[in-house]
C-alpha cells in the first residue's frame, strides 16, 4: 500500500506535489497496463466488471493537477500516489490500479452507459439478475453518474420488451432507521428471503412504467424525499442513506414465471473522521450507520476475492446487512441463473482526498481480482420449480392417492414453480371445500408436495457443494503444480543443476567441457512433461500429487533424524 500523507500535510505540501504530478511518468509502478476492451465484450465471458470515473474540479475547487488519470487505448487507471520521505523529500509515484475502464471529467453519462450498464439491460430482461453500485467517498459524483445511468437505463428497457412484459419500478432508502419507500412513505419495508430462497421486498410500492419520462419523474420524486444533508465536504447536500432502485420485468402471460431484476444502487460517501469535525450528534450517527454498512459491503467484496485463492470454504457475510442481502447475487459464485454486476468506484481528483481515493480504488482493485464468472449450478428434474404445469397438475394428483380428479381446483394457473411458492392454508382450503377433501388427507396431500420442495432444496445443495469442490479441486491443482515447480527448481539448484536463468557450468571430473550457452539451450525443444501411467480424475490428481510430496517430505525428516542419531542407512549405530 502506498504511503499516503495525511490531510494536513498534503495541504501543506500541494505546491510541489502539483509540480511533480504535471511532469509525465517516467515509470509506472503495479501491473502492466492492458489495453481497453470493446464495450460490447465487456460481459460475453465475465460476469462482474470494475470500474473508475473521476468527477470533474469543481468552480470553488483549486487544483493544477489531479491524482487520478487514464492511459488512451489502457483499461488500466493511473493513480499519483503522493508520499513524503523521513528526510521531507516530496515524490510523486504512478501507481497501475486494475480494473476494465477508467472515465475521467471529459466522459459524458452516455459514454460511461455504453460501458457499462448496456449489458445488464438484456440480462434482466431475459429473467436474470443484474446489478449496478457506485460507491465513493463523500462529493465524489455518485448520485450524479446514477441520476444519468437510470435515464439511460429507462430508454434502454422500452425497445428490448415484449408485448407480453411489463415492468415496474421500486424506490427504497436504507437509513439508519430502517428502510423506507421513498414514494409512499412507508417506513417499514422490508428485505427479506422467502421459503425458496429468493430475496423478496415487501411493503414496498411498485410502480408500473411505459416510458423513460415516468422513471424520471419517479427518480426526481425519489431524490427529493431522499435523506440529504449539508456537509462541510458537499455543500449542495450530502446523502445520508443508500438509495436503491429496483426494477422487475415480468411476463404477463406466464406470471409465476420468475422475473428478472435490475439493482440500481446509490450508495452514501464514507466519511472520515476529518470530514466530521463539524457533524452533531445526528449527522455522527448517519456516519457510523453508513460506515458500518460500507464496512459489511467491503468484507463481502474481500471475501469474495479471498475465494479466488483458495481451496477452504469462504463464508461472505452478505445477511449482516439489508443492503448487502438485496444484492446477495452479485457476491454469491454459485447462481441458480445468470447474473451480471457492474460496480463504478466514484472518486475525488483533489490531492486532499489522495487517501480516501487510494482507499477506493483498493476494494476496486479487490473485486476486479476475484473470480469473474459466477458458475450457474444446473437444476434437478425432481425440483418442482421445474416443473411444466402437466408434471405439476399430475404429482397433485398423485400427492393425494388419486383422490384429487380436478387438480386445476388445487392450481388454477401456473406452472411447478406455482404449485411450491402455494401456501398451506391455500391448498388445504381447496382440496377441502372444491374437491371434497378431508382436513387431514388434504394435510397428507400438502405435506408430500411439500416434502418435493424440501427434497429439492437438499439436492440444490448437493449441486452447490459438488461445484464448490469443482472449483476448488481445480484452484488445488493449480496451486500443487506451482508448487512442484517450485521445488523442482530449488532441487535443480540445490544440486548444481543449470537452470534457464544461468548458464551451465563445467564438471570438474569430466575434465574439459563444452558449455551450452543460454541461447542455444533455449532453442531446443523442450522434453516432453512425463505422463503419470494411469489417467486420474482431476480431484485425485490433486489428492495424489499432494500425498506424493507429503511422502518425500516425510522420507527427507526421517533420514535427517537417522543421520542425527548416528544410524547409517538402516544397518544399525555405527561403531567405534
């Protein structure tokens, strides 16, 4: 992590800080950059995409060079790292940050869509699950690349529907206090999973749209009943609570069909304890509810990059808060149908805030380095979520030993997925008073439906973890073979052995020897990698290598204890 001054002292010291950012880098220090993807490959292969974009200096703010840039034709995002020697000697040192596109103040709401969020429209048409956040510090642009992303967004979503879809919006606030629909005014909303797993928000309005103006008038609406304060680090209104924004596509002719779903979230700026100097005590409690929210988003986002680097199970604590389990899809790694997320780190270009920027683009950094594609755990054909409406009309029959003869009385329209989301009172009060059932044989008959679901629930799981060895057996075997290399090598030079990175050396005991050198041992093809005699599965190869090596080591510990002892390979203690 670079050494980034204080507040203090990078004010006191911006003159030849701003000096040393306006002369070109010499050197670039992190990853090499790579060059920019087109916008239409940006979610073909990958599943979660990074993003930077810099606001613009403001009319009040004075500032001769910023500490964020972009490289023409580079993904990458340059960031100055200003940092004071012992001694007091200033420097400037360009640092590579990895993500997929950097925008500065020059890129416009359009071209950061076009980057961005076009691809996540036709997800969560086809009945995915799509998300956008932008997260920042305070007075870092968020709400206003948001405000511009949702007009993009509801001109996007006419053209791609149906005649058969429709689609609603949802304005919620997370605050300190709760949730809170931002257009009805109820404070008691509530996020919740249901008994199929599927996160569910209740209490919540959602409106029907027909056109990109009723979204806008809908988000003004939204904004102006948001939670907003004067802060001395936004004068014009800092937001003190997450908003979201939630659309659902529905088809009408098929409504149990599951919808697709696009987040839209506007996170609160993080705050400092400098940037609350001013604050009473209501503003330092916003503060520390916004913090700790940010903190659980954050442990989500290094738990997932944990995962890409090992083989143990890594827990990533999304249930810890209301906003990190309405996106509970955009952490999880194992789906049950296609997600796709976008996040958009918002940051100052202002020396002051070189701490908080570096900060940001950290946890960028983090999420661009953590696996990239979710893998989609294929259904069972025993999950009544599967089912077609004959297989589900057929098992109501069969639920009840034949006692059911009109099961459409049971599921008047819908399909499996219908039949496991009907509550018990539901079906029991049908089968009752339509199709002439007792209480207790129409109970029989719910609780083999229900036991279907339950059973499904627990074959999922199965899938689920069948993966998570999947992926975890081959991270392993990645690892294993890193590791043999490794040691193959210091057994190489270890022994004299020449490597590729020096030349060979004579044998003294063969006298005169021609040397082989670099270039020519290099021009060689190289000796074919032995086979093992028996093809193994990729788990068990990873089981094997690793018990090999565990055996040499053993062998090595128990010849060094033999040799300390006084034995000589195996024959006994040696004699005077």
């Amino acid at each position: 992590m670079p050494n980034v001054p204080l507040a203090r002292e990078l004010e006191a010291l911006s003159d030849a800080f701003h000096a040393a950012m306006m002369k070109p880098p010499s050197t670039i220090s992190g990853p090499k950059p790579t060059a920019a993807e087109r916008p239409a490959d940006m979610y073909a292969a990958v599943d979660t995409r990074v993003f930077v974009r810099a606001r613009p200096v403001l009319s009040h703010e004075t500032a001769p060079a910023t500490t964020v840039k972009r490289m023409e034709g580079m993904r990458n995002c340059i960031f100055m790292s200003p940092e004071v020697t012992l001694s007091g000697k200033t420097s400037v040192v360009p640092t590579s940050i990895p993500v997929d596109a950097t925008f500065t103040d020059r890129d416009s709401n359009e071209l950061v869509y076009e980057t961005t969020c076009r691809g996540l429209v036709p997800v969560a048409v086809e009945g995915g699950s799509a998300a956008l956040l932008c997260y920042g510090q305070t007075g870092s642009g968020k709400t206003f690349t948001t405000a511009g992303l949702l007009r993009c967004i509801a001109s996007e979503l006419q053209p791609l529907l149906s005649p058969t879809s429709e689609v609603t919006v949802a304005f919620l606030e997370v605050h300190t206090d709760g949730c809170r629909d931002l257009i009805s005014g109820e404070p008691n909303v509530m996020i919740l999973e249901d008994k199929q797993g599927a996160v569910q928000v209740h209490n919540c309005r959602e409106t029907k749209v027909t056109s990109a103006q009723e979204v806008a008038a809908l988000s003004e609406r939204a904004v102006a009943a948001r939670s907003t304060k004067s802060t001395e680090r936004n004068l014009s209104g800092s937001s003190r609570s997450h908003m979201a924004v939630r659309f659902v596509i529905r088809r009408t002719d098929t409504p149990w069909v599951a919808p697709g779903v696009l987040n839209v979230v506007d996170l609160a700026g993080s705050e400092s304890a400098s940037d609350a100097t001013g604050h009473d005590k209501e503003r330092i409690n916003e503060t520390k509810f916004i913090n700790a929210s940010l903190m659980t988003l954050k442990e989500c986002i290094r738990a997932r990059g944990q995962a890409a680097v090992t083989t143990k199970h890594v827990h990533i604590p999304f249930r810890q808060s209301k906003l990190t389990l309405l996106l509970r899809d955009s952490f999880e790694l194992f789906v049950q149908r296609k997600t796709k997320t976008a996040v958009i780190a918002c940051v100052s270009p202002l020396l002051r805030d070189a701490r908080h920027t570096y900060n940001t683009l950290r946890y960028a950094s983090l999420l661009y380095v953590s696996p990239k594609a979710c893998t989609v755990v294929q259904s069972d054909d025993r999950d009544p979520n599967q089912w077609s409406r004959e297989t589900a009309l057929e098992f109501i029959v069969k639920s009840s030993n034949g006692r059911i003869r009109n099961p459409e009385a049971i599921l008047p329209a819908g399909d499996g997925r219908a039949l496991a989301q009907l509550p018990e009172a539901d079906f029991v009060n049908r089968a009752t008073q339509q199709c002439g059932l007792g209480s207790n044989a129409a109970k029989d008959a719910y609780t083999r439906v229900w036991k279907a679901v339950v059973d499904a629930k627990k074959i999922m799981r199965g899938n689920v973890q069948r993966a998570k060895v999947q992926a975890a057996a081959k991270r392993g075997e990645a690892a294993a073979i890193e590791k043999m290399a490794a040691a193959a090598e210091r057994k190489r030079m270890a022994a004299g052995a020449p490597t590729a990175a020096s030349p060979a050396q004579p044998d003294p005991r063969r006298g005169s020897t021609e040397i082989v050198c670099v270039e020519e041992e290099e021009a060689m093809p190289a000796r074919a990698a032995p086979q093992p005699h028996r093809p193994l599965p990729r788990t068990r190869q990873v089981t094997a290598l690793l018990a090999e090596e565990k055996e040499n080591d053993k062998y090595l510990e128990d010849l060094n204890a033999r040799m300390l002892n006084g034995y000589a390979g195996g024959r006994g203690p040696r004699r005077a």
